[in-house]
C-alpha cells in the first residue's frame, strides 16, 4: 500500500468495503443458512451500527484518528441521506477511519477489529 494520502471521501469509500469483508468474513462462520447470514451481516453493515461503534472507540482514538473521524463527519451529505444525517455523518467518520487504517495501519485496524469482536452487540 502507498503512505501518500487520498480526500476523507475515499477513505470512506473503501472503509465501508473493508468493513463489509470484514462483517462477512466474521459472520460466515455463525450460520449456513443464506437468510440468516444476510440478516446478521447487515445489522452490523448500515449508518447505525457503525455510528454505535465510532461512539465506541472514541475514546481510544489518537489526535490525529479524532481528527480524521472529526472532519469525515463534517463532509457534505448527499440528498438522500439528509432524512438520516446525524447518523449518516457519524457513519462515514467510521468508514474514513477504517479506510485509513487500512491504507496506513494495519496493525491498529487489526486491533479495533479484535476489539468489535469481543463485544456481546457484535457476537
């Protein structure tokens, strides 16, 4: 992977496809039944769920991560997500931050991984 920084936009972007594989990965081993499955990959793969984790971590987030998250926050909305904008804006502070760690520390995206396993919300 490159060290040079791309726009919050595209960290969010790809954040929310690793986050996707990364749901998926986890919950192809809860179940074989393809409804199932689709039911728990997306109660962890939408604006809410991943808002409730950005509030999460917060705390544990370096300057410069609160900073990332802070301004992905602040990113312009699309039109269809205005109904849901608080959400929406917290959900893609998340995406950023995974996108970014993804793109540049994989050993802390590994570690908040780890840590959303752990929690009986996730299981």
């Amino acid at each position: 992977m490159t060290n040079e920084p791309i726009n919050l936009r595209n960290y969010a972007h790809l954040g929310d496809a690793v986050w996707e594989l990364f749901v998926r990965e986890y919950t192809v081993f809860k179940t074989n039944n393809a409804k199932n499955l689709h039911k728990i990959t997306t109660d962890r793969v939408n604006a809410a769920f991943q808002r409730d984790m950005l509030v999460m971590i917060s705390e544990y987030l370096s300057e410069k991560e609160a900073d990332i998250a802070r301004r992905a926050r602040n990113l312009p909305i699309p039109a269809g997500r205005k109904n849901i904008q608080t959400i929406y804006r917290q959900a893609t502070a998340f995406e950023a931050l995974i996108g970014y760690w993804f793109m540049h520390d994989k050993e802390r995206l590994n570690y908040f991984f780890n840590f959303f396993k752990s929690l009986e919300i996730f299981s």
